[in-house]
C-alpha cells in the first residue's frame, strides 16, 4: 500500500511530501518531496508501544468513582478491581480485551505490553488448558490487529514476608514450573511481530529467589515489574528487608536495558540515579496514577539524566496517549510551577515526551526501533487536522497532546490497516459484544 503524507517524522526530522510504500508488515520505501500518490495523510508518525495494560480493567472503567464508608484508597480500589476479576469467564475475558486494543489502536497505540494474570478459573484452579486466557489475549490481538507483547506474570505471593496469598488472588498465583510452562505455551502463540517477555508482578508477589530462578531461566527477554507505586508498598519494604523497593531490586537483581519498572513512583535521588545509569525503562502510567492517587514520578531529575521512559494505559479507565502525556508534563507543572517542564532542550514539549516515550515503549516491548524508515516495521500513526492550519510537525504533536483538533485517522500496526477515518474495522462488533458481556458482569 501507498501513504502520501503533507509532513512525516524521519528518523533525521520532518519532511514533508512524503510518500510511503508498505510491503507486508514492513515500510518497504519512503521518498520525501514526492508527487500525491496513494492514500493522503496528514501527519504520519511512528506508532507507539502502550507499554503496560491490563486489558480486563477497562470493563469497569468509571465504576469505581463512588466513595465507599471510609477513605478511598489504592487498596480500596484493588478491592473491587478483585471481585471484578473473579467473575470473568474467558469469553468475557477477550470480548473486554478486543475492546481496550480497539480502543488503544485508534489512540496511536500500534502494539500493547498486555501484563497479563488473570490466569485461572474463577475457582482458582487451571483451565483445562492452562494457558488458555493467555490465548484470549492472543485471540482478541488476532481479531483487533494490535502488535502483542505478552506478558504473562508471575505471582506467587500475597505480600513481603512472604505472606501468603489472599482468596481474592487465587485466579493469579502459579509455581515456578507452571509459570515457566505458560511462558513456553505462549511463546507458541506468537504472530510475526509478536513478543513474549514475562513479569514477576511485584515485590509482593515475587520473592528474590523467584526472581532469580526466573532470570535464569528466561534469559534475553524483556522483563516487567511494578515497583514504588503506593507508600505503603515502600513502608512495607522497609519493615521487611531495612531497603526501599528499588534499592532493595535493584541490589538482587541485574536490572538492566530488558527491565522496565512500572511506575518506579516513590524514589530517593539515589534511586533515580540508579534507574537512568541501569538502562532500564520506567514505565510510567500517568492517567491510571493520577486515577489510583499513587503520587508523582520525579520525572525532571530522571529526564535528567537521560533516564529512559514509556507510556502505558494500565487501568485503561482512559484510553488516550495524547492524555497520558498531557498529564505527565501537567503533574510536573502544578509540582514546579513553571511550563514546558519536562522539556530537556528548547523546542517542542510534545516532540520531545512523543520522542522518548516512543524509543521507550520500544525498547521495554522488545519491539524493533520505532522509524519511518526503509525495512522497518509498519507501525504507523496519521494525525489528521480538521482545521488545515499551517503549522510545523512540532506544533502538531504539540496541538494533538495539549491542544484541541487533532486527532489519530489512520493506523498500521505491522502493516494492518485496522483504523481508517479515526475508527478502527471491527469496532461496532466489538463495542458491541462489549456492552453485552459487561451488562451480564454487572448484574452478578
Ligand atoms: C494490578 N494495578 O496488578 O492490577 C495493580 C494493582 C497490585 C496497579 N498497580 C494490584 N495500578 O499492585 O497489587
Ligand atoms: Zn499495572
């Protein structure tokens, strides 16, 4: 297929007339000042990797916005986040999931780090095929054409100690042997372009030996963790082994460029340093943090120094990467009083987070480098201006993630064609199925 676009983001900056021919999942040509040819675009840009997900948590987005007896907290939220969880059957599983990728496609989003426990039945015990709500996710990918990184996650645990796990959790929990097997299953399940990494879930539910038989024994793949989101988590912590969660990782483990540590959000300056000098990715989730009450992310010490990040949708209660950075750079900006924030150099706030939050996703994905460039992957994003006003490609980005009028009107995800006109193919379908299945969780 032929993309002609007014202007596109190269791998050397903007250029404008750019004609763009693809070949299977791949850019097979881009020839900037050529003549209109093919389908017209006006802004085309990488597509973004939404490095974290968990795709079930979009079926009860906006519901848990009442206040309960007390004060309403992170683990209040988990409390009802758990009893929708139990319920789920993997038909209803998939039909949420096919919604959120919908949903995160016609975002800008080409590929999602889909985090994935919620394994079991709702007794707790395995699916006759153990790895079957694995294969749901797998399934809706197929269905919506988003590029998958899985990420099946390990938990063991209920909490430091380690304590036991508590009913709420049975769905998630495995033994390391199950776990590895799971990981084997999934790695059969991949599509070209598809990704398996694996994600011991968190401090809590990974103990350092955990850690360590998982490391040896997956070797070479991307590796997620959430790490430092709640206080509570840190004091926790503390009690337990007299180190703060990222000290306390990133002294019993190799973290390195193939970890990315989700939300990472309480951190001492010693910490910051040591996540920007690891190579590895932070992956910051600023709606759902924002949502969840977790706190702010010292992002300007980390940018810093060359820290690396990325952007993930995790609740999925929104689904909007322009909102995601909009409200990173805001939370800084209500901290610091001042604008422009998290600009490291002059120019553009909204190319450079769109910038760094693209190589970010990226690299914690295990995807290939995000360009508009000959051999590279077909993950591509067309921002479409109503208006026609005649601005840059910065002020384009800068317009779409602060601004209004922009918005994402066609998408590639390795070469799928799946959003044209700013919808993605099946959504009727799916938003359909959606209602249904959510309808029919509701009235349990
Ligand atoms: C999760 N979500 O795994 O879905 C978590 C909550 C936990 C976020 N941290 C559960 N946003 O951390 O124990
Ligand atoms: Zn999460």
């Amino acid at each position: 297929m032929e993309i002609f676009a007014e202007r596109a983001l190269l791998p050397d900056g903007w250029a404008e007339n750019v004609a763009v021919v693809l070949e299977g999942s791949r850019i097979a040509s881009v020839t900037p000042g050529a003549a209109p040819a093919g389908l017209r675009v006006g802004c085309l840009v990488p597509g973004m990797a939404n490095l974290h997900s968990h795709a079930f948590q979009r079926g009860f987005s906006g519901l848990t916005e009442a206040r309960g007896p007390g004060r309403d907290s992170f683990w209040t939220w988990r409390e009802m986040m758990y009893r929708f969880a139990l319920t789920l059957d993997p038909e209803e599983a998939e039909a949420i999931a096919a919604m959120a990728q919908v949903e995160m496609l016609e975002a800008g989003y080409a590929r999602v780090g889909e985090f994935h426990y919620l394994h079991h039945a709702p007794d707790g015990t395995a699916h006759a095929d153990p790895a079957e709500m694995s294969a749901r996710i797998f399934a809706a990918a197929e269905e919506t054409g988003i590029a998958l990184t899985h990420l099946p996650v390990f938990y063991a645990h209920g909490g430091f100690g380690p304590a036991p796990a508590v009913e709420g959790q049975r769905r998630f929990l495995h033994g390391r042997d199950a776990f590895l097997r799971l990981v084997e299953a999934c790695d059969g399940m991949r599509r070209e372009g598809d990704v398996v990494g694996y994600a011991p879930h968190s401090l809590r539910a990974a103990s350092a030996e955990d850690l360590a038989v998982l490391a040896e024994a997956l070797p070479d793949r991307p590796v997620h963790i959430h790490v430092a989101e709640q206080v509570k988590e840190v004091d926790d912590c503390l009690a337990f082994c007299g180190r703060r969660p990222v000290e306390y990782l990133m002294d019993m483990a190799e973290v390195g460029p193939r970890w990315c540590l989700i939300h990472a959000t309480h951190l001492t300056a010693e910490e910051v340093s040591g996540i920007a000098a690891s190579g590895a990715v932070a992956g910051l989730c600023p709606v759902t943090e924002a949502n969840l009450g977790d706190g702010f992310f010292p992002a300007p010490d980390f940018l810093a120094q060359d820290g690396r990040f990325g952007i993930g949708t995790d609740s999925n209660v929104r689904i909007s990467l322009a909102e995601e950075l909009r409200v990173l750079e805001y939370g800084q900006r209500l901290i610091h009083r001042e604008r422009n924030a998290l600009a490291a150099e002059q120019g553009s706030t909204g190319e450079q987070l769109f910038l760094r939050a693209l190589a970010g996703g990226a690299q914690a994905t295990g995807a290939d480098a995000p360009q508009i460039a000959p051999g590279a992957a077909a993950d591509l994003a067309a921002l479409e201006d109503p208006l026609g006003l005649d601005v840059t490609g910065p002020q384009m980005l800068d317009r779409w993630i602060f601004g209004r009028d922009l918005a994402v009107g066609e998408l590639w995800a390795q070469g799928r064609h799946v959003v044209t006109g700013g919808r993605h193919r099946a959504r009727d379908a799916v938003a359909a199925r959606y209602a249904k299945v959510v309808n029919r969780v509701l009235a349990r």
